[in-house]
C-alpha cells in the first residue's frame, strides 16, 4: 500500500479507508517469495470477521487507468487472488465502491493460532527474504501511515516473546 506503485498510473487521490466486516489475517502460506514449500510463512489476507473492521488506503484514479491497475494489481496480487467490489469508508466519511483483493487459493494456514503462526514466522525463508522480514515490515508500513491492526501487533507480540532470550534458572 505505501510503496509508490500508483504513481506510475496516475492516481488522482490517495485517502485512508476501511471496509466493515473484514479484518486481516496471517493465513496466507507464502511458499516462494517468504517461504518455502517446507516451512511457509504465513502472509496476510483479508478475510470475513462479523463486526471486523480492516483499514488501508483507497486510491482513486481516471477512467482511462482502470485496466491497467487492475492488470498491475493482478500480478502483484498474484495466483488464487480475486478482486471484489466492495464498500470502502473514506476518512471523509464518504462511502464509495472499490475493489479488494481476496485470497480464494489453496495456500490457506488452517489453523490459525497465534503461537502456531509465530513459530512458522520463525523458520520461514524464501526468494525475498524471511518470514520475520515480512512481518515486520507489514508492521512498519503500517506504523508510517497511522493503521493500528490488530492481527498484526498480536502477533508482534507473540514473536517479541518467543524471541527474548531464556532467562537461567535462579540458584536454590
């Protein structure tokens, strides 16, 4: 979301959003660039959750870019990944149709306990680098435009812990 792609389509407006009913989630298995076919790291998705609410940035841009985005965003996006419209709130206030990308592959992490999920961020390499690298990453993009979410700081949280090191048993 934050790296500059839609300058080259000539992106008339860029606005925080959020779509209700959605949240993300690391559940997504990476068997390339992150992972590998052994030790997948888990990537994010945007997946139905009741009540959910799931924040980015919506772009607007003319008429005569359209296909193109949607075929740059295609293979960004990449294998098992659909567009969708859905309801987008601007931080305006304003509500507008946009597209979302949905994750409809096979590459789905069933079980999605945050521990689970920690531990095959830790052992996950792949062709762009770890599976730390992108979870920190995510973070930091995140953080630089003002998007608190909550699946990401969780499991922040859980590789912060299993990464401390072990403190020596005390002396009896």
């Amino acid at each position: 979301m934050s790296d500059g792609w839609e300058a080259d389509y000539n992106c008339l407006r860029r606005e925080r959003a959020c779509i209700f009913g959605y949240e993300r989630s690391f559940t997504k298995a990476s068997t390339v660039n992150w992972g590998s076919k052994s030790h997948p790291a888990p990537t994010l998705q945007v997946v139905p959750l009741n009540g959910g609410v799931c924040s980015g940035i919506a772009f607007e841009f003319d008429e005569t870019s359209g296909e193109a985005v949607f075929a740059y965003l295609r293979q960004r996006e990449g294998k098992g990944f659909e567009c969708q419209n859905v309801a987008l709130e601007l931080e305006t206030g304003e509500i507008v149709e946009g597209g979302c990308f949905f994750y409809r592959g096979k590459n789905v992490i069933a079980d999605n306990d945050l521990d689970h999920i920690a531990n095959m961020v830790l052992k996950a390499h792949g062709r762009d680098g770890t599976g730390l690298d992108y979870v920190y990453r995510v973070k930091r993009e995140l953080d630089v435009m003002g998007i608190r979410d909550e699946a990401t700081e969780a499991l922040v949280r859980v590789i912060a812990k299993k990464r401390q090191p072990k403190r020596p048993a005390p002396f009896a």
